[in-house]
C-alpha cells in the first residue's frame, strides 16, 4: 500500500514517513498542493495524507481537485481544529480529520479505517457485517432488514436509511448536511434536530448500551461515523 504525504513542513512529513514506513507503507511526498495534485495523478497511491495549510494552494482546493477524478481515501491534517474547518474539509470529499498533534499510533488507525473504506468502494455487496460470531451487527441491503446478533430489529424506514448510509460509509464521519441530505433531501440541510432524534432512537434499537454507544460514534458538533466494532 502507498500512502503519498502533502505537507511543506520538512519534519512533519519525516515524522509521518517514519511512522507509515515502520508499517510497511511506501511513502510518496510533496510538500506543495501543485506537486501533491500531479503526484496523486501520476502515481495513483491508495491513500493521501493531506495537510490543510500548504504555501501554495489551500488544502480543500488540493481535495476538490483531487475528488473531481479521484474517489481515493484522503485523511485530513491540520492544526485548526474548529468544527467549521472538519465540516468543510469532510463535506469537500475528506474521509477523516486528524487535528495536529497527533499520535503516531492514532494516525496509523485513521489510515487502517480509510485504506479499508477505499477497498470496499465500487464493491456492491448485499450483506454489510460488523462484530464477531458472538456479537454482530448484519445489514441485507437487498431485504432491507437489520439483525443485531442474530435477531431481526425492526427499525422505520427513516432509520434504516440513516443506518445503511453510515454503513455504507464505515469509518468515514459523514456530517449532520451529508445524512440529511442523503435521508431527507437537499432542502433539510439546516434540519439538524432530525437527524439527533432518529440516530437516539436508532440506538435505543442496536447499541447494547445506548447511553454509552459503540457502533454509531459521534463526531462533536460535525456528525457521526460507523464504528467498525461491536461490543
């Protein structure tokens, strides 16, 4: 797997090059948007780290760019924390946001989740299954129903929607404007209360502790990820 680094900070991309590399990633660099946007092009790597502040071009014009012929995982970096910055970069086309620092450990999760995302795109497959033998979540897209361990849950159409959007998107934080769009349609972009009420009640369905979720995680502020384990 080949994960290409766009940063301008020298020590940033060696730090990442050796963390990736003791992973037995190949590692491509550019430390402009420019040279990063023609090496995404021309090598075609699995994965993109990208940082948000490059001297050049802004990180979410690199993406747009990227996005407009590419569907590759590119993880988001940046120092701006702020809910406004994640939601740009994820509604842009991010499949994750890592906000500077960051361990070393937590970055090689985030591109476990990604390069899995990217592997599974394209690939139309009508059971979506998380968990082990004892304790799963399965998903028949074909049937539409969901089963939490072997026992059929009856959920509204409204939440299965939301479910099967998340799962289809496993790992990635999709934001509170991607779900309702996606579930209710371009003209309930603001209606963000629609979609806290029906994610409570999707939980109350499927998470063996509600108060304490594991599968449906939510991004503060942003949105909410599918959780690739259930416990």
């Amino acid at each position: 797997m080949t994960i290409l680094i766009i940063d301008d900070e020298e020590q940033m991309r060696r730090l990442l090059r050796i963390t990736l590399e003791a992973s037995d990633y190949a590692v491509l660099e550019a430390e402009t948007g420019k040279d990063g946007i023609t090496q995404a092009a021309m090598q075609r790597p699995d994965a993109i780290v990208l940082d948000m502040g490059l001297p050049d071009v802004p990180g979410v014009e690199v993406l747009r760019s990227v996005r407009s012929w590419s569907s590759i995982s590119v993880i988001v970096l940046s120092v701006r924390g702020s809910e406004a910055d994640k939601v740009m970069m994820l509604d842009a086309g991010a499949d994750d946001y890592v906000t500077k620092p960051f361990s070393p450990q937590e970055l090689l999760a985030r591109v476990r989740v990604a390069l899995r995302h990217a592997a599974t795109k394209g690939v139309e497959s009508p059971i979506f299954r998380v968990g082990d033998e004892h304790h799963f979540l399965e998903i028949d897209f074909a049937a539409r129903t969901v089963k939490r361990s072997g026992t059929l849950v009856k959920l509204t159409t409204t939440e299965y929607n939301i479910l099967s959007f998340l799962a289809k998107h496993e790992g990635r934080v999709l934001t509170y404007a991607q779900i309702l769009r996606e579930v209710w349609g371009n003209q309930y972009a603001d209606a963000t209360h629609y979609v806290h009420v029906h994610v409570a009640a999707l939980r109350r369905k499927i998470e063996e502790n509600p108060a304490e979720p594991a599968l449906i995680l939510t991004e503060s502020g942003i949105g909410y990820r599918l959780s690739g384990k259930v416990e």
